[in-house]
C-alpha cells in the first residue's frame, strides 16, 4: 500500500499573526489523529509567508476522506477563516520514498 501526501499551500489573511495560525492549527490535532489512516502531519511558513501543511495518510482514500470530514469539522472553521481562501492550493501524491531520522 502506498502512503499519501496532502499538501496544502497558501497565505493567512490579513490580520492573522503566526501566533495565532498556529494555535489554530494546533487545535485541529485531535481531530486529524482520530482520523483513519492519519500518519504524520507538519506545518511550516516559507521565508515569502507563504504557509505549508504536509500530512501523511496510509493510502489515498484515506486521505481523500480525511479531507471531506475535515471541511465539515468543527475545529476547522476557525482555521479555515484564517486563511486567504484565493491563495490556497491543495494536491495529493504517492509517497515513493522517505528517509528516517
């Protein structure tokens, strides 16, 4: 079976601080735990402000699913508030390799 990656691209709306965003994102963690076929998730912020959340899913049906139930959740309207919905860019791609710490 081959892992997923969901990679989600885009900028905060104006007003939100890195602070902020990231609190919120931390407030999404046990929802996306809980989720089936969650693996790995890692947010990170590009020296352009550009933000970046990379999650690992054990298959891509899992993280298709994952992405429904996610837009419906509760813990993500506040999230998703936060960011410039024009600037958001999301794919998923085979994980063909990785390398551990």
């Amino acid at each position: 079976m081959t892992q997923t990656a969901e990679i989600v691209t885009f900028s905060l709306a104006p007003n939100v601080s890195t602070e902020e965003f990231t609190a919120l994102s931390q407030g999404t963690e046990s929802f996306v735990r809980a989720l089936p076929g969650f693996v790995h998730r890692q947010l990170s912020q590009g020296a352009d402000g550009k933000w970046t959340d990379y999650v690992i899913w054990a298959d891509e049906a899992a993280a298709k699913s994952a992405a429904e139930a996610f837009m419906k959740a509760d813990c993500a309207a506040a999230l998703m508030a936060a960011i410039q919905p024009d600037s958001v860019a999301m794919r998923h791609e085979a994980v063909l390799w990785r390398m551990a710490a």
